[in-house]
C-alpha cells in the first residue's frame, strides 16, 4: 500500500521540523518547503496528499500557495497555518477553498486529526455521486431535480465536502437544508462518523446547556449518571444545527467559545475536553436580519456563515416538480410494497400551479397522503390535499367581496383561521409538532404556544 505524502511550506525551520517529524511518526512521507517558490518546485516534483502552508511567507502567503494548488492540482487538500488570534485570516482561508487551518502555536492533538480527516478525503468523483445520493444508504433522502439551481447545489455540496469549513445553509423551510447538509456530510472524510442533527427551535432554554455541552453525575437533580452532549455526540462527525436563530444569546456566548478553543465542559465538571466536530448551520430566517436587531450575535454570525449554500424553493424550480412527483411516489410506493399510482393529468396539473409554502418537506406530505387515499391506483386532483397556491383553493373574501370573518369578531375569526391552519398542518405531518411547526414557518416554540392558547392537545 502507497504511503500518504504531505508537503509543509512554512519560513521558520523549527516548525517544519516539528511537522516533518510529527507526519514521520503517523508514517507518512513529508517533504518541506520555506517559500512559496520551493512549494511550487516540489509541487512539480510529485504528487501530495495534503499541503500545510503557513500564511506568512518571505515570497508571498498561503493564499499564494492555496490559489496555485486550486488551479494546477485541484484534488489536492490545503490547510493553512494561521497566527495566533488571526480568525480573519482563516476564515478567508476557508472561502478560499482550504480545508481547514491551524492557529499558532501548532497543537499535535489538533494537528493529528486534521492531517488524517484530510488524508481519508473520498476522490471528488465519490463526493459528487454522494450530493447527487447515489451513495445514500435505504432511506436516505436524494437531492431531487435537474433544474439549473438544483445542479448548482449539487456542485456546491460536492466542493463543500471537501472541505471542513462551518457551512450556513439558507433557504425556506422544508427546502431541503438538512438533506443538503447530510450529503455534505457522506461526501466527506467524515463520513464514517455521526452525523447529529439538532433543532434548536425543540430544546426548552432551561435545557440547552445540558444537552449541547452533556453533564456529570451529580451535577444537578435528577443527573443520575454521567452523559455526553450534542457536540461530544458528533465527535469526528458533523453537528447538524438546525433553526440555529432560535438560539438564545446566553447560549450563542457558550457556542462561539467552543467553536473558537475546540473545547468543551460537561455541566457540573472542572475540565475541558477537546472536540473535532465539524459544524454546519441553517435555519429559514435571514440571520444577518438578526445580528442588525441585536437578536444574533455578530460574531458568532461570522463564525458560522463562512460559507453559504442556499437551497432554492420549488417556486423557484417549476421544471422540477414533475420529476420530483414521479419519484417521490415511486419511493413511496417502494416503501409499503405496492405498486406505484398513476398521477392523473389534472392532478399533475394542479401540482405544478401549486405555490408549495412548505416546498419539498409539502410536496412529500400531500403525495404521502395522496397515496394512501386513492382509489384504483391512480392520483386525482380531489386525493391532493392543497390548502392554498394553486389547484383546489377557498376564495379569500365573501361573495359580496367582504373580508368574509363569517360574522364572527376579528379576534375569533383570526383564532379560527390560526386553528385551522395550524390542524392542516399537523393532519399533514402525522401530529408531528416539529415537522408542523416547519410546515408553517414557525418555531417549534411558537406552535407549542399557540396549541395551549387555542386549546388543541
């Protein structure tokens, strides 16, 4: 078997010494370099498995050698080595398309996992069959549609999976964000580990730090044995955040420490534990609105959003629903052991003229349901359950164009209107509280709210 090779490119001879020595000991061959000229003759010299470049060097900066390696040998990962305190500098990095970097003074237990997340990289042409889900296991949803933006995605979470740099991933809710980020995942060097998955919106606040960060025994009541959080949970793996907006300020502080020292503390314990987590975010809001209401913190805001995926609406990609509706019912039908239904030309029809305000998440929902109710195999536009958009819709106002509050006061009429909404969105997602309150852009708290205020159990 072929030893890994890496090449150091740093100015100062006692830390390519370190390095060579420490990559010696991992058994892989290291070469070195102290300029961005010698990188480059090396580079012509044999082929690397990873580059570790500082960012100052006498002849230029990492950047220099990052930039030269993207263009002359793009399966090449790049980690760059930063100043201590530089945070600037390493996020440009990581725009930039590194793999991730190392603040000074260089740490052996960072430095170890680092070199070997990058030496398991998948060949890109694996990473791409993952973000199209030709890799997926049984059950695992596919990023659906062939539409420009969808192959723009596509491409995104290939480049995106080799990478470790945190990933914001906008868009609406049920858009897909949480697929996204799940081929992100099996597309990269930590595959093989825990991908975990949090909406942040699902934790009560008095909780948040107990689950996040886990507890020792004895630390509180009812803290009978010793348990690990979310983070130490996705240990070598990916820590998904969902509705990540919905954290609270005291919780952003704590969360912006452990991205920046890699570290963590249990509830109720003295020491910190180091981490190797890989940290990817979404949520449906716009943060950036956030930061200005002083609702986000700015500089976790910046921690976070290095890199931006957005994941288009189904608005946005009509071309696709047909598509999307074959193959949804085709996966379903696959899942109860049934033929698949035929879809009915006016039920296809209506599909496509439905704005979908739950997009994909809705789309999988009214197919589920519309499977399940048909009758003689095949889809009619009466078994599609659409509650506004397109196809079957209430009209607005009342015949004689009133606002139509069915002589009811504003306030019941309004509270008539939040029940019913809100009923049509749990009948949709099986009484599912989260994936309801996902259904109608709400947080998870929020609908809770409205549930005891209304009355619905």
């Amino acid at each position: 078997m072929n030893r890994k090779s890496v090449l150091v490119v740093d100015d100062e001879a006692d830390i390519r010494e370190l390095l060579v020595l420490t990559l010696s000991r991992m058994g892989v061959d290291a070469d070195s370099a102290s300029s961005v000229e010698e990188a480059t003759a090396a580079l012509k010299s044999r082929p690397y498995d990873l580059c570790l470049t500082d960012m100052r060097l006498p002849d230029g900066d990492g950047l220099a050698v990052l930039r030269h390696i993207s263009e002359n040998y793009g399966n090449t990962p790049v980690a760059v080595i930063t100043a201590y305190g530089s945070t600037q500098n390493a996020v440009d990095a990581l725009k930039a398309g590194a793999f991730d970097y190392l603040p000074k003074p260089i740490k052996l237990e960072q430095l170890r996992p680092l070199v070997m997340s990058a030496l398991k990289l998948p060949r890109p042409v694996q990473a791409r069959r993952a973000s199209i889900g030709e890799t997926a296991q049984p059950g695992t949803p596919r990023l659906l549609g062939e539409s420009p933006p969808i192959q723009r995605a596509r491409e995104m979470i290939a480049k995106l999976a080799r990478s470790q740099a945190p990933v914001y991933i906008t868009g609406e809710s049920g858009s897909g964000k949480e697929v996204a980020a799940r081929l992100i995942h099996m597309g990269s060097a930590r595959a093989d580990a825990p991908f975990v998955a949090v909406n942040c919106g699902a934790i009560p606040e008095n909780l948040m730090e107990s689950e996040f960060f886990g507890y020792r025994r004895g630390a509180f009541t009812g803290a009978d044995n010793d348990k690990i959080g979310y983070l130490q949970a996705a240990e070598r793996g990916t820590l998904f955040l969902d509705e990540v907006g919905d954290l609270p300020l005291a919780m952003q502080v704590k969360l912006l420490r452990v991205i920046q020292e890699k570290k963590v503390r249990r509830v109720g314990d003295t020491q910190e534990e180091p981490i190797d987590v890989r940290i990817i975010s979404a949520t449906h809001r716009s943060l950036a609105q956030q930061v200005e209401a002083g609702q986000f913190r700015q500089d976790l805001f910046y921690r976070l959003n290095v890199i931006e995926l957005k994941m288009p609406s189904l608005r946005e990609i009509p071309e696709d629903i047909t598509l999307m509706v074959r193959e949804v019912v085709e996966r379903l039908a696959r899942q109860s052991g049934n033929p698949a239904p035929t879809i009915g030309e006016e039920a296809m029809l209506a599909l496509r003229r439905y704005d979908f305000p739950g997009n994909v998440r809705e789309l999988e929902n009214i197919l589920e349901r519309a499977t399940a109710l048909c009758s003689g195999n095949t889809i009619n536009v009466g078994d599609l359950y659409l509650t506004q958009g397109g196809g079957p819709k209430e009209k607005a106002g009342s015949a004689d164009g009133s606002l139509g509050t069915r002589g009811l006061p504003l306030h019941e009429f309004l509270d008539q209107v939040e029940r019913e909404a809100i009923m049509k969105a749990l009948e949709a997602t099986r009484f599912n509280k989260t994936a309801a309150a996902k259904l109608l852009g709400i947080t998870f708290r929020s609908l809770r709210y409205r549930l005891d205020r209304l009355g619905i159990d």
